[in-house]
C-alpha cells in the first residue's frame, strides 16, 4: 500500500533553470483546460486550436507562458513520472523547454519535489511539493492531453474554456463492515484514491489509501472501490480517465451517498495501523 507524504509548500522565483526555446509558432485559438494552486504558485494547462498544449505558471502577480507541447511528448513524460513517484529512477524528469521535476529526499522515509516551470525566454517559476502535488499537477497535464486530441478543430476554435463535467457514482453500494471494528461497534473512515478510467471502472492497480482510522477501514474501503460503478468525467462530452479521491465513512448498517468525487488535494496524511 502506498501512503502520502506531507511536506509544507513554499515558492520562490529562479533563475533560468531550462534552456530557451527556439522560436514560437503562432496559435490562432488558445482554450483553457485545467488550473491548480500551491500556496502562491498558481498553474495553468491551455490547449490551442493546432491540438498543441502550454503551461502558465504564476507567483504573485509574476507570470509566465511556456513552449508549446506535443500532447505525445507530455503524454509521455505524464507516465514516466507518475510511474516514479513513489521510487524515483533519475534525479530530473524534463518536458520539453517548460517543464523540470527534480525529486530530492526530504527525509529518510519521504520524498519531496521541486517543480519548475520555465517560458520560451528561459526565465523561471518553482515551488517545492510533495507527491500529492505532483500527482495533482500530473493530472492537469494529462487533461490537457485529453483534450488535445479528443477535441475536434470546432471544439478547439470555440471561445472559452473546456467544458468539463466531473465523475459520479452511478448508484449506491452496500460494502462489507470489516468483522473487527463491527464486533467493538467502531466507527471510522478511509480516504481511497485511484484513476476512473472511460467505462466507469477504477483501475486495480492504482487504488491506494491514503489515510484510514484503522487498517481494517483502509482494506474495506479498496474492497468498495472495487466493487462501485461511475459515470466517467468528460471534456466537452468525450468520456476521459481521472485521478480522483474519495471520502468513505464507516458508520454501523450505513450506505454508500452518490456524491461527486474530489480530485486529489493534500491533506494531513495518518498512516492505517500495523501497515
């Protein structure tokens, strides 16, 4: 079982840290996809009427816009790193001329991240996060991915940004009370977090907890996952995978809400027992 860490964010801005781009190529239409905030640091996934991706990175009222992007490259560099981030395999991870993750240990048992965003002219924003940030900011790329080469040319040459809709439990469950914690009539809760994929399944290998009371919640909570049928999240009403979290209370002959699902936010981070 995975489990998070919690490392508390900071910003700073740098010096040039990526190599300058070579000249941009001019976009007719820009829509945005996605946006996420880190304390100060604030991003941003656009993607343009030629199916190409940016990223925008603020600190403050200091701004930037990076390359532009291949979704096949940032498709690429989503799974590499994604795929690292419990045990990272390289000391940097780079996209292009805008984006660098460079893993650092934060202690003996945590890793932590520093991500830097960098514009055509080479100038620079950072911030420091743990892997909760990263799987965030890995998501905001991979739905710009999604609507780079989902969309079609009128879709992308509309005004706005992407209409987006967010996954939901197609309907109520009832999950097994684990045997311990119903035999001592214990109440408890669990926060489970896995990618929904275009059918309405959670993938099997992602589900991890992140939090629970006890162990015995955290083991039920990925049996329930398992179990539950979604209805997908769309862009502009083309079905895509989501990372998501979510919440399940364990109360005594209780039934599992439909509810909207969250994505991935850092919250404190309490480790099940004898895991």
């Amino acid at each position: 079982m995975r489990h998070h860490v919690n490392i508390v964010l900071y910003v700073f801005t740098a010096a040039v840290v990526l190599s300058p781009s070579s000249s941009t190529i001019a976009q007719t239409n820009w829509r945005e996809v996605h946006s996420l905030k880190m304390g100060r640091f604030f991003t941003r996934v656009d993607v343009s009427s030629r199916h190409t991706l940016r990223v925008y990175a603020q600190i403050d009222t200091s701004k930037l816009m990076g390359d532009q992007l291949a979704p096949d490259s940032v498709r690429t560099f989503h799974q590499q790193l994604f795929n690292d981030l419990d045990k990272p395999a390289r000391t940097q991870y780079v996209l292009g001329n805008t984006v660098l993750v460079q893993p650092f240990a934060s202690d003996s048992m945590t890793i932590g991240f520093v991500l830097t965003v960098a514009d055509t002219n080479g100038a620079s924003r950072q911030v420091v996060t743990d892997k909760d940030g990263m799987e965030e900011f890995l998501d905001l790329l991979l739905r710009g991915v999604a609507a780079a080469t989902m969309l079609t040319d009128d879709q992308l040459l509309k005004q706005g940004p992407i209409e987006q809709k967010p996954i939901t439990l197609a309907k109520h469950i009832n999950y097994v009370y684990p045997r311990g914690p119903k035999l001592a009539n214990q109440s408890g809760s669990a926060l489970v977090q896995f990618i929904v994929d275009t059918t309405g399944k959670a993938k099997p290998e992602t589900i991890v907890c992140v939090q629970a009371t006890y162990k015995d919640f955290a083991l039920a909570a990925i049996d329930a996952v398992k179990m539950m049928e979604f209805t997908p999240a769309t862009i502009e009403g083309h079905k895509i995978e989501q990372l998501v979290q979510y919440p399940i209370d364990f109360k005594l002959n209780a039934v599992l809400p439909v509810k909207p699902f969250e994505v991935p936010t850092r919250r404190p981070t309490r480790r099940p027992p004898g895991s």
